[in-house]
C-alpha cells in the first residue's frame, strides 16, 4: 500500500486564495471605501445639500433687506421696523401694550 502524500502546494494555493477572497470581500463591504461607508456618505451629502438650500434661502432674504436698506435704495417701511425693534422706539400717537 502506497502512502502519498497530500498536496502541500496545492492546499497552500487554495487556502491563499480563499483568504484573499475574504479579505476583499470584507474590504468592499466594511473597508474605508466600502458599501457601509458609501451609504454614509450619501446621507451627509443630502443632508450637506439640504442645509446648503436653507442657507441660499436665508442669504437671499438678507440680501434683498440689506438691499432695501441701501443708500441707493431706501425702504422707509423697513427702516421703521428696524428702528422700533432695534431702538425700541415708538412714535407720540401710539398706545404700547405689555
């Protein structure tokens, strides 16, 4: 009866590439540039997006008061309110409720 002897190379060549396959995978799915962190990312950027509108919005809004409170371009109404809230003033002819 003849003994031979498994292939030391061959098991050797196999389990390298197994493990090399685990690894890969595990890399794509959890790794640094992985699916999880692709997903995360995704959310930040519509998030990002989301509060970059609202800014655009605010910034127009205080654009177009900054506009109307330009020398070349006076809103009497506005100054009014901003003088009433600012300064806190009112005018003889009004009654002020607490």
């Amino acid at each position: 009866m003849k003994h031979t002897r498994p292939a030391i190379g061959a098991l050797f060549y196999f389990g390298t590439a197994i493990m090399l396959g685990i690894y890969f995978t595990f890399s794509a799915v959890q790794g640094a540039f992985g699916l999880f962190n692709r997903v995360q990312i995704e959310a930040d950027v519509a998030t990002l997006r989301e509060e970059r509108d609202r800014l655009d919005i605010t910034l127009t809004k205080l654009r177009n008061r900054t506009h109307r409170l330009s020398d070349d371009y006076l809103d009497l109404d506005l100054l009014d309110e901003r003088a009433r809230d600012v300064l806190g003033l009112v005018r003889p002819d009004e009654i002020v409720i607490r």
